[in-house]
C-alpha cells in the first residue's frame, strides 16, 4: 500500500517543485528586467518643448522657443498687423546675441547686442535704405557717452548743444548759491543730473536728477561751514533729432569752497 502511494504523489512532488522553482526564477527576474526598471522609475517633468504662441483677441502677438521649459531660441514679436515687430535670442533663459526691431515694412530698424540679458557693445540703428543711421554705446546696461548719428546722405552729425549756466550769489545775505542751468539750444529738450560719469558711464543710480521747474532747471547750494569740493559736474542729456539722448557734461567751479 505505501509502494503505491509513493508513486502516487511522485508525481505530484515533482510538479510541486517545479512550481517553486518558477516562480523563484520569476521573482529575481523581475527585478532586473529593463521592463521592470522602467516601470518603477520615476521621470521628472522636463516643461514645454517647442515654438509657443501668445494672442490677444485672436491676433498673434508673439512667438517664443522652449526648450524643456525653458526660453532658448528666438522669441519674435508682432505688430498688430502681422508684421514682424522684434526678435531676441535667448539661451537657457537669457537673452544673448543681437535682439533686432524691424520697421512695419521689415526692414531692421534696430540691432541692440546682449550679453548674459544685459545690454552690451554698440547699437546700431538703420534707415530703411540699410544705412546706418546712428550707434549707441552700452557697458553692462549702461550709456556711456559715445554717440554717432548720421544724415541720409550718410555726414556725421556734429555741433551738439552744450552747457551753459549762470550763478546767482547770496551767500553774504543767506549763505546760499543758486546755478542756473540751460543749453545753448533752449528749444531742445534736455534733462540735467547733478553728478559725473562714473567708469566711463552715465549711471542715473549714482547722478541726481534735478528737476526742471516750468522748464527751468537749477541747482542750490548752502554754506555748509565745512571744506567741501571746489566744483560741482553736471551732466545734461540731451534729446536729438534722431531720438537719441547725446550726453555731455560741464564742470563748474565755484565760488566758494564750503557750498554742499
């Protein structure tokens, strides 16, 4: 009776076995199966890739490059029209190279150079024939004195207004000093900063403003009783015809050495 039951369940533990041993095999193979890997990994959200655009009221306004999210590439611009209004390059979010404003006929009004979203060099701006019409210099964000503007017939402007001014001296009556400030083309407008180039730039962080007063601008200086500079610099930019703003500066001394 035990013989038979022996062969009975040989069979029975065999397959029983060969159970166990596929389904061990099936476990350790899960785990390192690419398809299994896959399956548990966990991909971050990268962002947006491709050309998307903006509209106002159904009319395109702007087109703008991503790359995982991120601006890279060129973002264009729109007039109203359709017309191609400006374009920048960004890369990994900043603007670089030469952003570019186009008149509404297309051809490049302006070319404005940028380095790491600051702009940075000479820009240039054109007549619609393709000539130049003036350059700008920049340092970091900022103006510097260079300017350079020509006529159609392509002659280099010259003969810019300069600074004049005139003091009013009370400092024996009040202890103070009034200094008038004025162009020598009082129909230009122009605006006065108490302050000098700073590194070569005009910085209107470090220059003051003085504001003008029904189109009179002047600065007043009191009796301090301390020694104090012998002269003040002013810097006046100037609007021109072409749009730009000419800086130029005058050093003025004065007439005593305590007024602050």
């Amino acid at each position: 009776m035990k013989r038979i039951m022996v062969k009975a369940s040989s069979p029975v533990l065999i397959l029983f076995f060969l159970l166990i041993a596929a389904g061990c095999g099936s476990r350790g193979t899960s785990k390192n199966t690419p398809d299994a890997a896959n399956d548990n990994a966990s991909v971050p959200d990268t962002g947006f890739t491709g050309i998307k655009q903006y509209f106002s009221r159904d009319v395109l306004v702007k087109e703008s490059t991503f790359e995982n999210g991120i601006l890279n590439g060129e973002t264009k611009t729109y007039y109203k029209g359709g017309q191609l209004n400006q374009t920048f390059w960004y890369e990994n979010g900043i603007r670089e190279d030469s952003a570019r404003k186009y008149y509404l006929e297309g051809q490049v009004f302006r070319s404005t150079p940028y380095r790491h979203d600051t702009i940075h060099g000479t820009q240039v701006q054109y007549y619609r024939s393709g000539e130049v019409r003036a350059k700008l210099s920049f340092n970091k964000g900022l103006r510097t004195p260079g300017l350079e503007e020509y006529d159609r017939n392509g002659r280099l402007q010259k003969n810019y207004p300069g600074i004049v001014y005139k003091i009013d001296d009370n400092y024996a009556a009040s202890g103070k000093v009034r200094i008038n400030l004025a162009i020598t083309d009082e129909k230009r407008n122009v605006k006065f900063y108490h302050g000098e180039f700073t590194d070569g730039v005009f910085d209107t962080a470090v220059c003051k403003l003085i504001p003008a007063v029904n189109s009179k601008t002047w600065l007043d200086l009191k009796k301090s009783g301390t020694p104090q500079p012998a002269h003040i610099v002013v810097i006046a930019a100037i609007l021109t015809d072409f749009g730009n703003n000419y800086l130029t500066y005058e050093k003025i001394p004065l007439p005593y050495n305590d007024l602050k």
